[in-house]
C-alpha cells in the first residue's frame, strides 16, 4: 500500500547568491570591474585574490577585507554606486545566472512562501540581482552612510558565516517561521553554518570537503552548470 503521507515542504526558501544562483564571486568581479573604471587601484586583483584565498580555506581576516572592499564606496553617493552596481550587473553577473538556479526560484516563489537572497557581499552590489531573478527579500550586508554619502564601513553586522545564521534568525521572525521549518541553498564551507542550521539542506556545485560532509550528513547535493549567457533561448 503507498502511503499517502506527503513530505513536508520548507516554509522558506533562503539562496546564497555567489556560486549556488550565479556562476560567478561577485566580490571579485566588483573590484574587476572598478579597475576597468579606474576606480579602483591597479593592484586591487591581486588583492582580491589574497582574500578569495582566504575565504576558500576559512580563515578570511573580515576586517581587513571590509575595508579593501568597500574602499571605493567611501565618499560616494547611493546613486553614484547604485548605477555602477547595475552596470556590473548587466556586463559580469547577468549572464552567469544559472538556468537551473532561476528555475528553482521561480518554483519557490510560485509556492507563495517567503523567498529571500542571503549572502555576504553588500546590498548595493547584490540588488540588481535579487531583483533579475523576483526575489523580494534581499539579506545581506549593509553599508554606513552619512550625509549622504558612504563611508567604506558597514552598518550592522557583517552577513558572512556565523552572522549569515544571525541574518536568517531575524528573517525568520519577522516572518513567523523557525529555521528549522527553512531551506537554504548553499555551495562553500562558508555556509555550513547555515546548512546545519536549516532543516532543509541544500548543496550547489560543492567543492571536495563540502561534498564528503554533505554525503556524511544526508544533505541534499545539486549540480549547476548551464548559464544563460550559454544558454539557447526558448522559441515559444
């Protein structure tokens, strides 16, 4: 006899954004692209590199990182950085969505539960694509302002790692749903927190230790190749 028992459903569906929904690392294309601006210094790649190294071995000095990579920020205006955002959007990170990753969002916001983008780049560069994609909730880490202007620092916790968990908490909340009742999307070491937090894990396009600790504890595992800067457009 087939039991008619469903499995539950998450009540929220939270993604990371670099990596899982984007083929790209946006804080890495960000500084790429205010070099080609000559905004930002000619060694900021190499630089860019030194903490993307750091963050894959889990040992990423926040503080230092924070002030290379909201340098640029400093003194400007929210109009100023908000069309720069969009144009690094459309040039770098438009065509690497995946296909896969903006399907599974179109079904989770179709269920008419909550649906939030959760990554620790800053706000004003992960907007463009929280709106692409429909997202309606965008969590990440916000920027100091004053009079104005940026000042290159942020306001409020920085949403990496444990503060990512911190972030999600209050979501949570706010919309009367326990972590445990969440699904979150996921690809680094970074998010096991946020894996181990969540009752519906799920890992994207994991490297080799993500993968043996996602088989280890019976974590969902996906596989995201296809972007649409590649991809053939339907005709109908």
């Amino acid at each position: 006899m087939v039991s008619s028992v469903s499995s539950p459903a998450p009540a929220a569906f939270l993604f990371d954004m670099d990596h899982t929904l984007i083929n790209n690392d946006c804080d890495v294309s960000w500084k790429e692209f205010l070099m080609r601006e000559e905004l930002a210094p000619a060694d900021s790649m190499a630089k860019a590199d030194f903490f993307f190294r750091q963050y894959q071995q889990g040992r990423l000095d926040v503080p230092a990182f924070l002030r290379f990579q909201l340098a640029e920020f400093a003194g400007r205006t929210q109009a100023a950085m908000n069309r720069l955002a969009r144009r690094h959007f459309e040039a770098v990170v438009r065509p690497r969505i995946y296909v896969r990753g903006r399907r599974i969002v179109a079904r989770a916001l179709a269920s008419g539960r909550p649906v939030a983008l959760l990554t620790a780049t800053n706000v004003v560069v992960a907007r463009p694509l929280a709106k692409a994609l429909g997202i309606p909730h965008l969590l990440g880490t916000r920027l100091e302002l004053r009079a104005g202007r940026f000042t290159g620092s942020i306001s409020g916790l920085y949403s990496g790692g444990t503060g990512k968990v911190q972030h999600a908490e209050k979501f949570c909340r706010q919309i009367g749903v326990e972590l445990a009742q969440a699904t979150y999307y996921g690809d680094s070491l970074a998010d096991v927190p946020m894996l181990e937090t969540v009752g519906f894990p799920v890992v994207v396009n994991p490297g080799q230790e993500l993968r043996k600790i996602a088989e280890a504890r019976g974590w969902k595992l996906l596989r995201f190749a296809a972007i649409e800067g590649s991809a053939p457009r339907a005709c109908c």
